[in-house]
C-alpha cells in the first residue's frame, strides 16, 4: 500500500480531517489529537497494511509505523491542510481538555514532548557529528586545537547551544502562541549582552530588583513556561490595546511584561528545577549498575504507553550539565537488544513461516534501534516474550552499568552505534560486548521460556 493510501486510510479511520485537532509525528508514530474520539476506530486503524499498531496515550491516538512514518505524515499533509512537515496543524476549535488532575498532568506531558519531538533528527544528527569529532581526534586525524575540529564541533553543537529557539518554536506551535514574539523571547535570553553583566550565578540589578546571570545555552524550560506566559499576556494585550496603535503596542507590552518575568523569575526557577534534576541523577548514578538495569526494564514500557520522548529533555540537560549520558541512552541500548533477542528466539522457535518471516524482519529492526515492529508484532502479541524480554533488558541494563559504558552524545541506541558508547578507559572489546550479552542472554531466556505457538502454514 502506497504512503498515500496509508494516511487516507488513517484520516478516514479517525473520523476524517474534520475530526483531527492536531497531527504531528516522532521517529516511529504519527501522533494525532482528535475532537471527538467516539468518531475514531481503532481496531480498523490497526488492520491498515503499514499500520504496526495504533496506541492511545497522553491525550494521543499515536500510530505507529516505524520507519515509514515520515513518508506518510507528509502524504497526510495535503489531504489536513497542514504546514511544514514537523509542525502540528492546530484547530482553533479544539475542545479543552477536563481540568482534573491527572488530565492536566497528561497535558503537560504531551507540550513537554511536543517541544522536542520534532526535533529529534536534527538532534540525533548533531549528536552525531560530534561523536564523529571525537572519533576523528582519537584516531589523530584531526587536532583538537585546529580550526577543522572546532569547525565540525561547532555544526554538531549548533543546535544544543540555541536549543532555547528550537524549544520556543515548537511551544509556540503547540500551544498557539505568537510565533514570533516566542522567538525573540528565546533571543532575548540569549543575547550576549546578558551574560557581559556578570559571572553565571551573580545578581545584578533590574528596576532595583535582583536579577541571577543565567547560562540560557541548552536549556528547555524557561521557553516552555515563557511561551505558555506569553500566550496569556498576550490575548490581555490584545484587548488592551486600541487598533490605531496596537500593530506595535500589542508585542510591545508582551515582551515587557514577559521577558523580566523570564529572566527574574522562571529562568532561576527553571535552574532549580535542573538543579535538582541533577542531584536526582547524580543519586540515581550511586546506584551504579542498577540503576541502569531499572531503568533499562522500564523503558519497553514507556516505548509501549509512548512516553518515551518524555526522557528526552532529561538527557539533553544531561550532557549541558556533564557532557554525557551514563544513564537513559544507555538503557535503551539495553532494552533494543533485549526486544531483538527476544524476537529472534520466536523467529527461531516458531514452526509458523509468517511469523518466523516477521520475528527476523522485527529482530533486524530492533539492532538498528527501531523497536517497535518486535514490540507490537512479536514480543507483546506472544505474551511471554514479552516477559522475557523484560527480564534481559533488566540483566542486560545491570552488565552495561557494571561494565561502565555512558552516551557521549545524543545518538541513537543501536548495533551501528554501540562503538560510541565505550568511554576512555573502558576495555573497547569489553565495552561493545553489551550488545550481543544484551541479545543473547534475552534470545536463551525467550526461547527456554517459550511461547504458545500459533498454528504451522506452508
């Protein structure tokens, strides 16, 4: 089926464009919000051929198609009236959502991860090219002190150097604000001139009011609450402001009310709040080699309620705060092998030829770091790979934290970049062994433990 009939297929599944609030996509799924979810069938959508499964999560229908999810968000694209691909379609008559407890935290959530997902492939890429520097240098190919590696540094680390401009279009994507106004907020805070007045960490004066010198580079949650400020000054400047004068007094008095509530207030909050995110992760990393493997068994499932992305801003203030990840890159890692491993022993195992064909077909996805055809097509159906797979990532994620490998950038968890992870001063036959530990102590378990097997075809 081509990637135009697939999105057809989705839309009509889902009760049609008109039905559809907002659509946008990750590395596997399509992720769509709708008006009225009484109008969605979501058994149909997971009967669509290309369709891996359909999962409702945070307030999302989120489809999941693995690698062919771009092709068909683009495809959907024209038949929405969407933008740009990346970037949600939003419809201003969107119901709001209950305001109960848990509905706000599931709200949160989905901005949070709204603000970065569309971004992952830029980010993974810029990882990259970093890992890439640091190769080059170890192998002497380059000089650390020459213009070539801080030239290639410099493409790699772009985008987490001004990742407060990535965040900020997004949240303004996503929660309807002014585009722009949301942009000059994130040059604002940026502005060398702000880090002239002092030391990051010093108070200076603003209208005789403290202000902290903050290092605004890399991080996430001053936009994200800046933006969500902006939205409702700005409706109030907007009605405050006559027309003769509001095409320039409206911006105006956002950016002078929002921008000294960022710098004063949230962006000094947000550091706490990073803070603490540390000394959190600075505790979790005491735990050592457990720590991993929990987290490890944990995230297959948050693969499977789709909260995944949530690790994301985690891990990139992660490496603006010590420059690597020893933690949640590393139990993906883990968790990829463990899906593959347990995949494969059913591929192995099974005396039926189409699934034999998937479970190889889902065994090679998992090692380049695409889990879902193993999680939805092979492991969870069967039930008891399912289980076993998490008690190799568990396993798996315990020998990676033994052994001591860490994620010196944001790349992808696979077979192609597992090299990456070995640190200096970690045996590198030792280090890159975790992956087939990872698969092989999940394909014995899989396999010893079996499943019930579906009936033989020719």
């Amino acid at each position: 089926m081509s990637y135009e009939k697939i999105a057809q297929a989705i839309i009509q599944n889902v009760g049609g464009k008109e039905n559809i609030q907002s659509a946008t996509h990750c590395v596997t799924r399509l992720r769509l919000i709708v008006k009225n979810p009484d109008l969605v069938s979501l058994e149909e959508i997971k009967k669509i051929d290309g369709v891996i499964n359909c999962v409702v999560s945070s307030g999302q229908y989120q489809v999941v198609l693995g690698q062919a999810v771009t092709d068909v968000y683009k495809a959907a694209l024209p038949l929405l009236g969407g933008e740009a691909a990346g970037t949600p379609t939003v419809s201003p008559e969107a119901p709001k959502v209950k305001k109960s407890l848990p509905g706000l935290a599931k709200q949160a959530l989905d901005t949070l991860i709204s603000c970065f997902v569309p971004a992952i492939p830029a980010i993974a890429g810029s990882g990259m090219i970093k890992v890439l520097v640091v190769l080059l240098s170890s192998a002497g190919l380059i000089a650390a002190d020459s213009s070539t590696y801080t030239i290639l540094n410099t493409i790699g680390d772009g985008i987490f150097y001004f990742l407060p401009f990535i965040v900020a279009y997004n949240a303004a994507k996503k929660m309807g604000a002014d585009l722009f106004l949301s942009l000059a907020l994130a040059a604002i805070v940026m502005h060398p001139n702000l880090a002239a007045l002092g030391e990051a960490g010093s108070t200076v004066s603003f209208l005789g009011i403290g202000m902290r010198i903050m290092d605004y580079s890399a991080q996430a949650l001053p936009m994200i609450f800046g933006v969500w400020l902006l939205k409702y000054v700005d409706k109030l400047a907007d009605k405050v402001s006559p027309k003769i004068v509001k095409v320039f007094l409206r911006p105006m008095l956002d950016l002078l009310i929002v921008a000294p509530v960022v710098l004063i207030i949230i962006g000094p909050a947000a550091g706490v709040l990073s803070d603490g995110f540390m000394v959190l992760c600075s505790y979790m990393q005491t735990w050592g080699w457990l720590a991993v493997g929990i987290n490890a068994l944990l995230f297959p499932l948050m693969v499977l309620t789709g909260t995944h992305n949530a690790t994301i801003p985690l891990i990139v203030q992660l490496f603006a705060q010590q420059g690597f990840d020893p933690i949640f890159l590393v139990c993906g890692l883990a968790a990829n092998m463990a899906e593959a491993g347990a995949a494969c022993a059913v591929a192995v195992k099974t005396k039926n030829k189409t699934l034999r064909s998937t479970g190889f077909s889902a065994t090679f996805s998992a090692l380049l770091g695409i889990t879902e055809p193993a999680l939805y097509g092979v492991n969870l159906p069967m039930k008891r790979p399912f289980i076993s797979m998490l008690i190799g990532a568990f396993l798996g994620g315990c020998y990676c934290g033994l052994i001591g490998i860490v994620a010196p950038s944001f790349v992808t968890p696979s077979v192609l970049t597992a090299a990456l992870f070995v640190p200096s001063g970690v045996n590198f036959l030792l280090g890159i062994s975790t992956v087939p530990v990872c698969f092989i102590i999940t394909f014995v378990i899989a396999y010893l433990v079996g499943f019930k097997d579906t009936a033989p075809n020719a």
